[in-house]
C-alpha cells in the first residue's frame, strides 16, 4: 500500500441554511470556519492529506461554489475540484468522482468523506480512516461509524453484527429513530451514528453502482467516453441533467450484501446547528463565546459570532441574558435561543418567500 | 393673564447611561426620539409652546451639550439655550433660569419642567399645567403629581392633605418607599409621584431660594449684577463653581410651608429604560415592536431599535427568544433582557473601566 494509490473525495456541494446569516447561498456552511479555525472544507482537506497526498484530494462541489471553494483550497489544481452543473445528491457526486479517478487507477482506494463536519482528535479519526483503507483494499465497502454518545435522534444509524475489533460487519442502515429506539440503539452497543464517511476501492464502487444504480452507471460511461475524447466537459450538463438524485446510502450502500463499518470516536460533530457550534467555541468561565471586548452582565452560555467584514470597532453587550447565539454579518443581526437553532432555516425561508433574494 | 407672561424652563442637563448604546456622554436621552416620535427635549418644548410661546422657553443644559441641543430646536435664539459651565443639579438650575426670565419680568409665572419624559395625553397635560399656572399666579408655588397607577418603588411621591378639585395642598414630601409603602400609598388616594414638574411665579421662587438656599441666592445676584453691565458669561464660570449642587426638591420645596399641587392622570412615563421605551413603542400582534423587515419566528415582546446612522441595508430576525431588547448603532449592539434593562448602566461603566471613553 503507498499512499499514491490512495485518494479523498470531500463532498463540498452543501446549501445548508441553518448557519444563516453566516451561510449564504453563495457561501454555504462548509466555506465557514465554524470549528472556530479556517473554512470546514479546508480542515477536511487537511485532515486527509497525510493520508492520500493534496495532489490524490478532488473536490466534489456545485458549479456555483467552485470559485469560493478554490479561494479556500489554493493549492490545489482546477482539475481536482468536480463542478457538478446541477445537484444530484450523493450517489451521482461520488460515482463521478470515483469514475475520475478510476480513470487512473481502478484499484486506488477512495474516501468520500463530507466537507462539513468538525473532529476534535485528528489521530483517533485518521487512524479509523487507516483501518477503513486496509479493509477496502481488500475489496470490501467500508463505512465509519460514530459511536454514539448520546441517543440522537437527528440521525441515521448503523446496526453492526456483534463484535469486537477494530473492524464489524454491517448488518443494516437504519433511520433516524424515535427517542425511544434511540436509547436502546445506545445501550445495545451495536449502533453506531452514520457519519456519511465511505471507504472503498474506485473499481468496487463502479461496479456496485453498475448493480444497484445501472441509470448512473450509463451516465457515468457516456462521461468516460467523452473524457477518452477531451469531450467530458462538452456533455457534462447534459448527463447531469439525466442522472438520478439519489443519496449514495439509499441508492447502494443499503442493497450492498457485504459491507465492513470502522467504529470509531473521535470527537466528531457534525455541526447541524449554531447550538453544535457553540458547544465548540471556546468559552469563558460563564460559558460566554464571544470577540474580545464583549461586556457580559449577568449571562451565561452565549456565543457571539462576529463575521462582519468591515473592521470597524464595535462592542457587544448582553445584559441579563443566557443561551443566546447572535451572529451578525454586514447585512443582517441573528438572536436565536440556543434550543431554537434549527429553526433558523425558517428565517430562510421567510425571506424567500418575500423576495429577499440577496439576503439568502 | 397673557401668554407672554408665562416661560418655561425645560431641563435638559441629564447625562443618564440607561439608554447606552443610544445614549452617550454628547447625545444623552433628552437628545434621543425615545417617545417613537422627535428627540425629546424638541417633544418637550412642543407641549409647552401653547402656553408660553417659542420665545419665551428657556433651555437649562450643560455647555458641552448646548450645541447639539441647539440643532434639534433650531427655531431658539442662542440666548434661549442656557449652558451651564457645570453640572450642579436642579436648583442652580432652575435659579439661574429663573433669575434671568426675572429681569424682564418678575411676574411672569415660569414652568419649570423636565426634558426627558412622555406624555401621551397632550391636551391633558396642558390642562394640569394651565391650572398650575393660575395657582402659580395667585402666589403660591404648585407641582403637579402624577397619578399613580401602580405601587412604583422607583419614584419620589407627593402626599397631599385629602380634598378635591383640580388644586391640592401639598402635605409632604416622600423618599422613594418599598412597596408595601408604595402599595399603601397607592390605596390612600392622597399620593402623586413626584415627576419633578413646578410651576411658579418668578419672584416666589427667588424669594424663596432667598430663604432657604442663601448661598445659591447670592450666586445668583452676583449674575444679576454682571448682567446689568453685560459682563454675565465672563463670571459665569466662576460663580456657577461655587453655587451648591443641590435640587430643587431638597433645597427648596420641602421647606417651603404652602405648596399646591395639581394632580394629573395624562399618559405620563419617566423612560427610565429600555423597558418603559418599549412599553411606548408600537408592537405588532405578538407584542414585538421592530423595524419593518424585522423576521421573528417564535418570539413575543420583543424591541428592536436600529440607530444606526447609515441607510445600509441590514435585516434583523430573532428565533426563539421573548422578552428582549436590542438596540444596535454604529459603534455598538447591545441584547439585554427587558427586565435587566435598568441595568445596562453597567455596561457603561465597565467600558469607562477599561477605557473605552469613545463607547460611553
């Protein structure tokens, strides 16, 4: 195994809104420093670069993103970043990436990974990905499964067999559970939070995908025919535009008879919340996250996120206050109670509906 | 009785920190459209100039605050606005007021009236103050009492003997009382809330500084006999440094032996807050008083008030959260929660702490 035969895929076509009013269409979630250092995109790629090399990393993003996404990844080359012309879920955005770079080397081993997520223990993650990247070569389809640590009930599940070692067999993908389920998932032990984390080698995929999703697969081989040509681009929108929009777990990882998951606990977040945010910010004896200079009076467990760009002095007070996330940016002033963070889509929409398309 | 005998002395000298990020040193509350309409020192002469005329109002303020009180009143003559060189609370100023309206006419009778209050019901007010004004006449020195509506600890009250009629005798004056005092005085019917508003003829109210304040009585003739040579602003400073910083109520009008007061019912606030602010403010149906394009999922009672000086787009949405202020300028955000918003004077002072002398 070198690590030239190695290569990421780091999914990075998201339009979260739950971030707003620091996402934006044009600035979504995985082009912020939410983990509280750079752009979520750049840290995956760096996490991941000791593993396959930055030249092995391609960027799976929309058209729309691809400029701001390669101002956040300059040292890559404008080949390693996947415009797709219109979103088609997982399934087509890996199976194109996977086609790319089987184009080279069929048996390389891929990680498609997500772009938008944090991981507290860089080591504990590599070292799962290590043993994920062992188990593909030997032509298995590996997944990562978060141990959980709470039962969630914001995510998918993976039921394993009963095990130990650093390596389980799949037994099911399962969905978001009730509360209920969710708690007996956790004290069962053989649950672990799907992570959207796949490890395989590029000519395994192709040829599950050429199984479970055959639509896929003839538009994936129309694009390696163009690209025999130097045409790939030329037709690029047009098959797109045929592909089914389909998430890779639902369109083959849950048909796939033989299936490996790494379980691993790395400090993951997958930052679907200010709240998630929050819980990442480094924080005062109060639990105030906040620029420098904030005057607190009486509050607790606030987090303050200045993103404007202009850098005018300005100070923030909270007087009396606790559990507050307020974001500003240039255009617009956030104050969200904590527990209330996934609702901040509906502002969203609510500026949608009205036609404040620049604010969105 | 004619208009032109009666003045009024509005004082605007308050320098109050509650309005903080609104108000500052140089643009205290007087300064501010807190009442939703014009800043309220202008709203404060408009209800008074039915009864005295624009010539004829006074305004007491501090020297570093004439010139920006002078543009928001710009119809004054600049001997209209009386600067005085030091803060030395409202007997000095009310004397010095008084004592330059008596050298053109020591029978005109003088309101004396504060700066930075509401008053909803206009032709209410006017009508207590109308019936002050020939009490006033008659000799004798008349407040007017605010009826209370509630068993409010934060003000001063007036006691009054039992009677009816539009004119009272004044009793006593009464400290600020706990509420179980407060709630007594409340049932008896014979106490008003001292709103700081008297009104009198100028001779009574020099004779009785005369009387019961020597020191400002001498102060004052010196003035007097500087204006006569037109030497007044040369020793100005000099005298008001010596005059004694006391009010009007301590100094004068508890002492005073026959006082009347008129009581009024007029949609009467003292602003002390953002709270009471927010209580004037138009609120839509879920009690949320905003500017337009203001988002709110979720929210009740909340204020949102936008000072800043530029016309730059900016929206603001608030999820989740019930019951806050938020205030926004150039300079500074503050999110305070509406009960804690007598505290937000703490917030000045940890900024004076640390230095922050232009954010105060």
């Amino acid at each position: 195994m070198t690590e030239r035969s190695v290569y990421a895929v780091i999914m990075a076509g998201g339009s979260g809104t739950r971030f707003w009013p620091a996402s934006r269409r044009a600035r979504p979630k995985q082009l912020l420093p939410l983990g509280g250092g750079e752009a979520l995109v750049r840290e995956a790629v760096a996490r991941v670069t000791p593993l396959c090399g930055t030249a092995n990393v391609y960027i799976a993003t929309g058209r729309h993103l691809v400029e701001a996404t390669g101002a956040v990844l300059p040292e890559l080359q404008p080949e390693q970043l996947l415009a797709e012309p219109v979103p088609r879920n997982t399934a087509p955005c890996i199976g194109w990436a996977v086609a790319t770079i089987a184009r080279r080397d069929p048996d390389a081993v891929v990680m498609a990974l997500p772009s938008d997520t944090h991981i507290r223990d860089l080591e504990g993650y590599q070292g799962c990905l290590r043993t994920a990247i062992a188990e593909a070569r030997s032509g298995v389809i590996t997944t990562i499964g978060i141990e959980p640590t709470h039962p969630e009930t914001g995510f998918g599940y993976i039921e394993a067999d009963p095990g130990a070692g650093p390596v389980l067999t799949v037994k099911r993908f399962v969905e978001k559970p009730d509360l209920e389920r969710a708690k007996q998932f956790l004290a069962s032990g053989n649950f672990f939070w799907n992570a959207g984390m796949f490890i395989f080698r590029a000519r395994d995929m192709l040829a599950a995908i050429e199984t479970h999703l055959p639509e896929l697969a003839a538009g994936l081989s129309e694009l390696d025919d163009a690209a025999a040509r130097g045409q790939e681009a030329h037709i690029l929108d047009d098959v797109f535009a045929r592909l089914p929009a389909v998430s890779i777990d639902h369109g083959v990882m849950e048909h796939i008879a033989k299936l490996s998951v790494v379980p691993g606990r790395f400090g993951w977040s997958d930052l679907g919340s200010w709240l998630a945010a929050g819980e990442l910010a480094t924080k005062d004896g109060e639990g105030n996250a906040a620029p420098d200079g904030t005057v607190v009076i009486d509050g607790r467990d606030n987090l303050v996120v200045d993103m404007r760009s202009g850098q005018a002095k300005r100070v923030v007070a909270l007087v009396g206050v606790s559990n507050l996330v307020v974001v500003e940016t240039d255009d617009a002033l956030l104050v969200v109670e904590r527990e209330a963070s996934q609702r901040v889509g509906q502002v969203v929409q609510a500026l949608k509906d009205r036609g404040d398309d620049d604010l969105v």
